[in-house]
C-alpha cells in the first residue's frame, strides 16, 4: 500500500475507533436539521421556509464550526506524535516528512468530509422529504456546492493545524496556538476590517476594500455561499454583494488558502529536531 494512503487510513481508523466521525456528523445533523425547520422560529414561523435562507443560515453556522472542529482534530497531528514518542517509529519505515504530512491531511481530510457529507447531508435528506413543493435536483445542487466548500475550509484549517503541531513543541501550546488561529480567521479579521470601515466613514477605498475579503478563507467560504443570494451579505460581507466574484475565483482561493499553510507546515517539519 502507497505510505500516504497508509497513514490515511490509520487516521481515518483512529476517528472511527475514537468516535470522532460520529460525533462530529451528529453535531452537524442535529444543527443543520435545527436550523433547516426552526431558523425562522424568532419570527414566528416554523419549518423549513426557502433554500436561500437554510443555505445562509448553514454557512453562518458552518464558519464558526467547521473552522473550530478541523483545529482541534489535528492541533496534536506532530507534536502529538512527538511527546508519545511515535514520530521517531513512524520515520524509521519507508516513509518521508512530506509522505507523513499528506497521509494526514487526506486521513483528517476523509474524516470532515464524511461527516461533513452526512450530518448537513441529513438536512438535504429532511427537506426533500417533508418540505412542501421543493426541487430535489435545486435541493442537491445548493447542499453540493455548500458541502464542497466547507470539506475545503476544514481542509484549509486542518492545513493551519498542521502549521501549529509542526511549530510548537508541547501539545498544550499547540491547543493554546489552535484557538488563536480560530479566532482571528473568525472573529478578529472581520471585527478589524468593519472597524477600519467605521472609523474611516467607509473612505478607506472602498474599490479595493472588498479584495482583502479573499485574505480569509472563512469569509472566502461565505462569499461562496451567502453573496450569490440577493440580501445575504452582512458586515463586512455587504462590501461584496454587488462585486463580480466568479466561483472558479473564489474556489482558487480556498485552494490557494490550502496550499500556502501545507507548504509551510512541510517546512516547518523538515526543520524539525526529531
């Protein structure tokens, strides 16, 4: 067996051995399901209402989720291995840093994307059968693309992950470096770009001001599923409404977002004393 697909499915073993997959996919089931039927229910309206509205509400959710779940599924991907003294054993087999690193990312990557697929997929699943009038083809096509885009922003964070774990040389500083990528990606970039708006009474060019969207991959995730609603964009995102935004674009850059941390956690790991 090739050595990535090797550790791959050693991880993926671990997550279902772990329970991790499970527990992930019934957190996403329960909260997408939620959301899907009772979303509406502060305005006194309850089941589902439209695919717009659900695929808005699920990616507000999903940012602040999927972001967090990939971290903390592998902040302890190296250094973890390290303090359990199973890094030097996993090297002495035929099998390189980069080798090691990606059997990883497709093993942790297998494991968003599973539960990703099901537990939002249970949403799909609910609304084409009880929902009154619904298109299951509109139905398929609104949650594929949602699922796609958000097995890539956990693959971009699981990327950050391995940027921590590779870094650091205790697991409990990578736990600690793990919630401060999650809130900066999330909250502070976002916090930082709407006060830099308000303070500069929206003057702050405004032409290049919605670009640096695109220097997030969270916001990056929303645009891909908030903008191409009419009314969807909120905060910062609002800046973006009207911007020709293509989805092969902002695919490029949640791709991109994936790389650039991969090839820095690579470096990072070559670099590191075993």
């Amino acid at each position: 067996m090739n050595p990535i697909f090797h550790i791959a499915h050693k991880e993926l073993k671990d997550g279902f051995r772990n329970r991790w997959i499970l527990a992930i996919t019934l957190i996403f089931a329960l909260l997408s399901v939620g959301i899907s039927w009772f979303g509406a229910a502060g305005a006194g309206v309850i089941g589902f209402t439209s695919l717009p509205n659900t695929i808005v509400s699920l990616a507000s959710l999903a940012v602040f989720l999927i972001p967090l779940i990939a971290l903390f599924l592998a902040y302890d991907a190296i250094v973890g291995e390290d303090e359990d003294g199973t890094l030097l054993l996993l090297l002495t087999y035929p099998l390189s840093k980069g080798q090691l690193l990606l059997g990883k990312l497709l093993g942790h990557g297998a494991m968003m994307g599973l539960s990703t697929l099901l537990g939002f997929g249970a949403s799909a699943i609910t609304i084409m059968i009880f929902a009154d009038g619904i298109n299951a083809v509109e139905v398929i096509r609104a949650f594929g693309g949602f699922v796609l885009s958000a097995t890539l922003l956990g693959l971009v964070f699981l990327a950050f992950a391995y940027v921590i774990s590779a870094w650091v040389s205790e697991k409990s500083k990578a736990a600690g470096g793990a919630l401060l990528f999650w809130f900066t990606f999330v909250l502070i970039f976002d916090l930082a770009l709407l006060g830099t708006l308000v303070a500069t009474e929206g003057r702050f060019h405004p032409e290049v001001f919605p670009f640096l969207l695109l220097l997030n991959p969270t916001d990056v995730f929303r645009l891909i599923n908030l903008v191409g609603f009419e009314g969807s964009g909120q905060g910062v995102l609002a800046m973006a409404q009207d911007l020709s935004f293509g989805h092969g674009v902002l695919y490029s850059a949640l791709i991109a977002w994936l790389l650039l941390p991969m090839g820095i956690a690579y470096g990072l790991f070559l670099k590191r004393p075993l």
